[in-house]
C-alpha cells in the first residue's frame, strides 16, 4: 500500500513502476469533473479520477496482462496498451483521460501504480516493459 490517504494535504506517494522516480497523486473531489493531480518533480498532470474504475474495468475485460506503453502526449503509442486505451476514442470518455493539453500523455507511467496501491491491480516492476492485469 502506498503512503499517503489521497488527499491533497495528504497525497499518495508512489514509484513509477520501474522504481526509478517517485511522484504524488491525489483526488481532486471538489473541481468539476473530480480529478487525479499527479505531481512529478515541478510538473502536475491532470487525470480524470473516473479513469480508475474505468482503466480497472478494461483491464478485468483484458483479463491478461497488458502492456503499460506510456508515452508523452507528442509520441505515438502502440495499439494495445494502457497508454493507447487512455488516449483513445474508444475507451468511456471518448478520448484523453489527461485533461491538460501538453501534459495529457504519461497515462500508462502514473495511473497503474494507483490502482496497484488500491489494490485493483497487479503490477510487473522491471527496468522496461511493464505490464499490468487487474485482480
């Protein structure tokens, strides 16, 4: 479990998945839609907070492991992974999950440690090519 209760005074403090970097997240229950505010170093992204019981649910309909494939919101992704699936027209929001324009990639770096830490999902933990399934 991760430290932290995912408030804003009290945030979530996680490790990307590779181990290399830590970052906060909280939920922003007040703004409109109910957000995720991710802080890594001096950078916050936004996610929309839904995008924990959706990603859980699309995962559980996976029911394999799924590649992460997180990329910045400039780079191409592959078809297929969590980073795909949070960009595309497809998935319950009809697009980003990101809702900061410049900052709305990097879905499939920062959201599957949450849902590991929630304990809605199961995690691989190596130098590159994580994955994730949900339990």
């Amino acid at each position: 479990m991760a430290a932290g209760t995912g408030t804003k005074d009290d945030p979530w403090v996680l490790t990307t998945p590779p181990g290399t970097s830590s970052f906060t997240i909280y939920r922003d229950d007040v703004s409109d839609p109910e957000l995720l505010v991710c802080q890594v170093g001096s950078t916050t992204l936004k996610y929309l907070a839904r995008a924990i019981d959706d990603l859980h649910t699309w995962l559980t309909e996976q029911a394999t492991w799924v590649p992460l494939g997180a990329a910045d919101e400039q780079k191409p992704v592959a078809a297929g992974t969590v980073e795909a699936w949070g960009r595309s027209d497809d998935n319950p929001v009809g697009g980003w999950y990101g809702t900061r324009k410049g900052y709305r990639g990097r879905f499939g770096m920062y959201l599957p440690p949450l849902l590991e830490a929630l304990g809605l999902a199961e995690l691989t933990h190596t130098p590159r090519n994580n994955q994730m399934r949900a339990i």
